[in-house]
C-alpha cells in the first residue's frame, strides 16, 4: 500500500497526543518527523510532551525539532491553555521524562531542509498555530512550492469560534502567520470547527476501548479525562471534541468530510473578528479559491473509526510488550 509521507507540525496539547496516536495507528500514513509551536501550552512543553509521546509509543526514531514560542505578531496566550489540556498540555498523563532531545536545528530551518530535499513528496500537517510554517513560507521562497499538501486544523468558517465568540484557537493564536499561509499557494484542505465539533468522543466511548487493558487505552483516557471535564463545564457536554485527530481523515477516510473549494481568508484588522476565517461563499472577491475547507462530516462515523484503530494498536503494543520487541520496534511494524 502506498503510504503517505508526513511531518506534523504540533502543540501537544491533548488532542495533538490523539492525532499522533491515530497517525501511528494509520497503515496509510508514515510519520516521519515532528515540528514543535507553542499554542496549547508553552514551547517547552510542547515539545517534551512530543518527546515523551514517541517515547512511550516506542517511536523514538521519529525525530522531534523545536520551533517557535511566541507567534509573529500577538503576545502569546499565557497559560490559558493549561486550563484546557491540563498544566502539562497532556491531562493526567504523566509519561517519563525524555531521554531524547530535540535536534539541532530550529523546526522553521528543518522544514525548509526537508521539503526542499524532495519537493512535492511530503504532506504538512498542522494543528497548532501556524507561525513555523509561515517563517518557512518567508524565509525561503521555494518552500511554498515544495510542499505536497497542507492539512491544517484551525478556523471557524460558518460555526462561531471556541477562543472568541468569531474565532477558533490555532487561527487566532497566531492570526498574522495563518493570513501567510493562506495566501502562499500553497494546495490548503482546511478542517475547521464546523466539522470537528461533530466528531464528539464521548465518556462512555474512552470506558469502551478501556475494556482493552493496555497502556494505549489507558493513554486515551489520561489525556481526555481534564479535558472531557472542560467540555462538561462550559459546553454541557460529557465528552470532547476530536479536532486535530480528525485532520487524519483527510488521509485515510476523506469520504467522511464534506469538502468545498474556496476562497477563504483571516481577519488580521485588530477588532473584535481578529482570526476569525471567512469563505467567500458568494465569490464576491472575485478572487480564485485557495483552499478546500471541510464543512461538514460524517461525525459518528469518524469517531467510530477512531476508536477502532485506537482498539488496533492497544492490542498490537499489548503484543509486542508480550513478545519483548517493544525496545526494537521500527515505527512501521506498528502499521503493519
Ligand atoms: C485546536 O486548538 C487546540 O486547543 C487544539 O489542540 C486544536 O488544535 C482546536 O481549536
Ligand atoms: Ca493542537
């Protein structure tokens, strides 16, 4: 099966630990390096919780390049995050510490470097904010053109935002880096919340694969359980939405998204819709369409599909605990 080459650009953050789960989980998919942003939590953190992850996944061969920690313009958030996903970015997962590190260079530097090596061969997922890739975008004219795809989970394009009453977390966080991006030519599909708020992971859904007794299941619960919390405070909701895991999909199930090409933007003015993304649904613009933006999904279905690659690899990592390979394992028997 021909698999997808990607390199994730990542704030983890509880959902980036699902969707790194899910792209180990994912035959389709081949992994092959993670760039870190502040966002969810601080650049520190971030990039230790991407360490650990791959760590405690048995992935240590994936390599980890530390970005930025402050977006290009706006002050960063603070620590509002940590109320989200908890004060390590990860809930109450406590994963050991690291005994890898960061490489050398910077993420911004290693992203030119990678895709510039192959043009046109490797897929970009982002699902913090964009500062990373609209740096690259500037610092070197041919990045743009390099790049395959672009999978990026942010914006609230029909629905209303979950940082401010117009706009979604990731876009507003950096909004001036998001505004580069979209206008780079670079082969965009946006995920948004009008879809990612479908796919709903509940409670009873965590109880259900932790029927499994393996240290995956229980990682799914650890990182959600905070956040599930969150959810149940504000939004009445026993369960949390799969926003960056659902970014995935445009890989392995792109049947499930409904998918529109259009000319979307940021608002980068300074009011009150700073980072709020519009479509330009009546091509009022008259400006040619730079995206292909997910405004719906097969939600449950998603989800459902999540859940059983999640049961897939709890039984494969019990296996291979089992056997004593987890130590040597290459990442791809994972997707075997
Ligand atoms: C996005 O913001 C972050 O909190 C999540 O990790 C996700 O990338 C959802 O708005
Ligand atoms: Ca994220």
């Amino acid at each position: 099966m021909p698999t997808i080459r990607i390199i994730l650009d990542t704030d983890p953050g509880a959902d980036d630990a699902l969707a790194i789960l899910l792209m180990l989980a994912s035959p389709e998919i081949q992994l092959e390096a993670l760039t870190t942003v502040q966002g969810n939590v601080s650049l520190e953190k971030t990039t230790r919780n991407a360490l650990a992850l791959l760590e405690f996944l048995n992935a240590r061969h994936i390599q980890v390049a530390k970005g930025c920690s402050t977006p290009l313009i706006k002050p960063p958030h603070g620590t509002q995050g940590e109320e989200v996903h908890g004060k390590s970015g990860l809930g109450q997962a406590v994963l050991p510490e690291p005994k890898n590190k960061p490489i050398e260079a910077h993420a911004v530097d290693y992203l030119i470097e990678r895709f510039l090596a192959e043009p046109g061969e490797l897929t970009l997922f982002a699902i913090g904010p964009l500062t990373n890739v609209a740096l690259a975008i500037r610092k070197e004219p041919k990045f743009a053109q390099s790049v395959k795809e672009l999978v990026i989970m942010g914006g609230a394009v029909r629905s209303g935002g979950n940082i401010t009453p117009l706009a979604e977390f990731n876009i507003h966080e950096d909004p001036h880096a998001a505004h580069i991006v979209f206008n780079s030519g670079i082969p965009i599909t946006l995920i948004p919340l009008d879809a990612t708020y479908k796919c709903l992971l509940t409670s009873a859904d965590v109880d259900r694969l932790n029927k499994i007794d393996s240290p995956i299941a229980r990682l799914v619960h650890d990182v959600t359980a905070d956040y599930m919390e969150f959810y149940l405070k504000y939004e009445g909701f026993n369960g949390c939405a799969l926003h960056d895991p659902l970014t995935v999909a445009a890989v392995i199930a792109p049947e499930l998204l409904t998918l529109e090409k259009h000319y979307v933007n940021v608002d980068i003015s300074g009011g009150i819709s700073t980072g709020k993304t519009y479509a330009d649904f009546m091509k009022v613009a008259k400006q040619p369409t730079n995206m292909q933006v997910a405004l719906d999904v097969k939600g449950r279905e998603f989800v459902e599909l999540f859940i059983e690659r999640m049961e897939r690899l709890a039984y494969q990592f019990n296996e291979e605990i089992a056997s004593g390979k987890e130590q040597e394992r290459p990442r791809n028997d994972i997707n075997a």
